[in-house]
C-alpha cells in the first residue's frame, strides 16, 4: 500500500515523501528544503529514486538541485517551467510510473503558469498531489495565471472521486477554514471542519490530508455554483449578475486581503 508521509519545512510548508509499506524506494513531492529530506532518508534508510515538481516557486524547488546532485535521480516537472532542474518535463494527460504506481498529470494553471497535479488511482483511496493549486478550505493566490485558468483547475478537481486525498503543501487551514465561514456563515460542515483542524494543530498534527468529498462541501472556490457563495460574492462586489468567473474572481479577490 502506497503511505505518504508529511516532511515540515520553513514555516508551513510539506513537503510529502511517498513509499511502498515495508519498501525502502521512496519519492518526494516539493521538496523546497533539500536538509529535510536528507534527514529522512538518513534515520529511516530510505533510497530516493525520484522527485516530484508541481510549480518553479523556490518553497517548492530549493532543495531539488542538491537532492538531484547527491543521489543522481531524475527531476519530473511542468514543461513550462522557469525553474531550470528539471531532467523530464511533463505535459497534460501524461502518466508516471513510480513506485508500482501510476500517477496521472493535470496541467492546473492558475497560482503559477506551470503548475501540474498528479493524481494516483492508488488503493484503497486515491490520491492528490496539488502543490499550490487546491488548499483545505482554499486555493492558491493567482501570482501568474488569470480566475478563468484557476477556475477550470478546480472543475478538474470536481471530477476526482470524492473518496481521494488531497495533499496540498502548506498548513494554511485554519486561516482559509475562517475565510470560508465568512463566505458560508450558515455551512455548519465549515465549523465542524474548523474545530476538527484546530484540535489537530493544537497537538501540532497536520490538518491534511483533505479529501475531495471534504472540498466540495466547505471549499468556497469549489462552491462557485452554490447560491449562499454567489450571494456573498454579490454583497462583496456589490454587482447584481455574476457569472461563475466573476464570482470565483470576487470571493479570491476577498479573500486576498482578508
């Protein structure tokens, strides 16, 4: 069975690192801090055989070059992208075979031009790695790409069975989970969810894995169709028509500076 594990970083990043049960091959997702991973590998005997990029941002990136350099393994990322490490771009539809697994690639443009997300049909429960993209009770800020880009990544998301994982990279939920109470007062799953993560950071526990079931009910960039977010969209920018675009443009908007 595949397990997946969170390694901290900085100040709320993860960076995820991905194994067979009882296996010592490994891979790791966003590795932004190449002394984490090497720590890991170290204590627990691992053997990195690749590493996973979904976006060029430097959270992300900073550590592959030395991984890449030290343990002379392949770098899988956007095709698109300015970040210069890569060894073997990837493009939409494509498909991976790591660790007796098969991760699709999904082209998720928004938070950056060159994100991708890979999606692992994996058994029992699926899989999503997100990067920047997709947040419990979030999305990424749009530094490069345009509401019409980020909203059709979420229509990707959608599409994914409810019962799959998501592992985004940053511990950002409790912030995101009182955004999106402001948006949805009257979603009673958002307070459920927010006193579930606060109890988790409490311990100092990761909020995440979400799950896309989890998402569709109090994510307000995946609820762009729900009335009460169209609504709240509306009193933002106080407009009386909207269409899904524009709604998903005001409740990121509002969120930026909320």
């Amino acid at each position: 069975m595949l397990t997946v594990k969170p390694l901290s970083a900085f100040t709320d990043n993860y960076i995820w690192l991905l194994k067979q049960d009882n296996e010592k091959q490994c891979i790791v997702v966003d590795p932004g801090d190449a002394s984490v991973v090497i720590n890991e590998l170290t204590n627990e005997s691992l053997t990195l055989s690749a590493i996973l990029v979904t976006h060029h941002h430097n959270d992300h990136t900073g550590g592959v070059n030395q991984l890449k350099e030290r343990y002379n393994v392949p770098v899988y990322g956007p095709e698109n992208s300015p970040f210069q490490g890569i060894t073997q771009t990837l493009s939409d539809g494509d498909t991976l075979m790591l660790l007796n697994e098969s991760f699709e690639v999904s082209t998720v443009p928004g938070h950056t031009l060159d994100h991708l997300a890979f999606y692992t049909d994996s058994t029992p429960i699926p899989k999503l790695f997100c990067g920047d993209t997709l947040f419990l009770a979030g999305c990424g800020r749009l530094f490069e790409g345009t509401p019409a880009q980020m909203l059709a990544s979420m229509d990707k998301f959608r599409e994914l069975p409810p019962k799959t994982e998501v592992y985004c990279t940053h511990e950002y939920s409790l912030a995101n989970l009182t955004f999106a109470n402001a948006v949805e007062p009257n979603n009673s799953k958002i307070g459920q969810v927010l006193n579930q993560c606060k109890k988790l950071r409490e311990q100092n526990a990761p909020t995440l894995p979400s799950s896309i079931e989890q998402e569709l009910a109090i994510n307000p960039f995946l609820r762009t169709r729900k009335p009460s977010v169209i609504n709240s969209a509306k009193a933002y920018k106080e407009v009386s028509k909207m269409d899904e675009v524009e709604v998903f443009a005001a409740i990121r908007e509002w969120k930026n500076s909320y």
